[in-house]
C-alpha cells in the first residue's frame, strides 16, 4: 500500500467516512497477496518508500500479468524490468497508458505521476554497447521520481567527450556510470565529482573481460573514493539506490508519515 493512501484511509476513519470494517477489509491482504505463483507484497511502498517492481525475466506473460493486475488494481504505477514485446501487448490490452521501453526492455504503468525526488540523477554510460543497462537505470530513477540527465557514450577512450559535460554532471546530486571493457570510467567520474557515484559493469567487452567481471573487479578496486559498485548490468539496482540516496534528504520517512496521519489519542 503506498503511504499515501494509508494516510488517507486513516483520515477517513477518523472523520467517519470509513468504518473500522471496511478499514480492515481493505488491510487484510498486507504485508502481501498470494497468488500462488507469486506474492505480491503490496506492504513494500510503506516499508521502503517505493513500491514493488516486477523482475519479468524467468516468469511467463500470463505471471507478468496477474502479478501486474494486483498492483496496478490498487492504484500504483507499475515498472516491468527485463521482458519482452508480448508482455506490453498483453498489459496495454488492459492498460492505454503501458509503454515498452525498448533499450532496457521495460514495461511501465503510469496512473499517477510520482512524488518529485530532489535533486537531479546523472546516468553516464562509456560507450553506445552500454545504453541498455544505462536505460534501465535511467528509467528506474524517472519511475520513482527522480530528473535524470542522459549522459551516453564519454567512454575514457576519448576523454575529451567526458569533460565536455563534467559542469552537466557536476549538476547531479547522485551519478550512475556504466560500463564495461575494462571498466575505468566511474573512477574517473569519481575524480570529478562530489556527488556519490554508483558505479554499474556491463557485460560489454572481449573475451578476456569475462562477461563484465573483468570491469565489476576494475571497479571494487577504484582509487577514487565514494565509488560503490552494484552487480554486472543491475542498472535497475544502480537506479533505484540513486532514489533511495535522493529520498534520504528528505526529514520523515514514508512510515513516519503514515504514522503522523493517523488520529491522535483522546
């Protein structure tokens, strides 16, 4: 349940226009709703401040889209990482507002704009090879709230094309960089900026990178200091830390709130 509408739905039961029952009928399913193949957790938005995410990788259209039904039914947006043409068919058969997002290969459900985040998202990616798992980091941040600025091929093959938009990435509050080969350019981000920088390997390279691990140890091992490091091409990982990063600058947490709306003692 997202933490607005449970503030909500304590405001109605203490002005009356809810009864205690119909509260509780509509609480019954948290902290989740099992579907047999799946337990939506519809508790995840007051727990952690944002709702659930579906991986679709592994689960059939058919999953995707009753676990889909569940979470759009209440009203939440939705965001379908890893999956395929055939699952935004299905949901834009129920939903004229799913849109595929072809280069990370998502699916998203807008129904309400979200809350804006403050400040601004940086997504740096070295090389074209890397715009996918760029663009799931980059949607993921856009679906939580946040502004991104796309900063696409500043690979350290050709430094000057990163220094041509330092100021641009000086803007952002948190930067995510990817990339793969050999992996050095979030620590040359990480020179730059004062930002924290959340750095993403991708499985871009030649034989000897080892599908992105040769650029996940490149950057365990940076020299520059506030690098973190999230799994090879987990740009929704790196995407969703930058708002949770974000979110922190705010004073009350999504419970507290809940909490704060909740009818005081007599």
């Amino acid at each position: 349940m997202d933490p607005r509408d449970l503030g909500a739905l304590l405001r109605a039961v203490r002005d009356g226009r809810t009864t205690p029952d119909e509260a509780a009928e509509r609480l019954k399913s948290l902290p989740y709703e099992d579907l047999g193949f799946a337990k939506v957790d519809h508790h995840r938005a007051l727990r952690r401040g944002f709702a659930e995410v579906v991986f679709g990788a592994g689960k059939s259209p058919e999953q995707i889209l009753g676990i889909a039904e569940k979470i759009t039914g209440r009203g939440q947006n939705l965001l379908v990482t890893r999956t395929t043409p055939d699952v935004h068919q299905l949901l834009a058969a129920r939903h004229a507002e799913a849109q595929w997002h072809e280069a990370p290969g998502c699916v998203t459900v807008i129904q309400a704009p979200p809350p804006p985040l403050p400040g601004r998202v940086a997504v740096v990616c070295a090389g074209t090879s890397d715009v996918p798992v760029a663009e799931e980091a980059a949607l993921t941040a856009e679906f939580h709230g946040a502004e991104v600025d796309r900063i696409y091929d500043v690979g350290v093959a050709g430094l000057h094309r990163l220094l041509d938009r330092a100021e641009a990435i000086r803007r952002a509050r948190v930067v995510v960089v990817a990339a793969g080969m050999e992996g050095a350019l979030p620590s040359v981000v990480g020179g730059l900026v004062e930002a924290p920088v959340i750095a993403v390997p991708t499985s871009v390279g030649y034989g000897a990178s080892f599908q992105g691990l040769a650029a996940l140890l490149a950057m365990l091992n940076s020299c520059a200091s506030g690098v973190a490091v999230v799994n090879i091409d987990n740009g929704f990982g790196a995407g969703y830390m930058a708002c949770a990063i974000l979110r922190s600058a705010r004073t009350a947490t999504p419970l507290a709130e809940a909490v704060a709306a909740a009818p005081a003692k007599p």
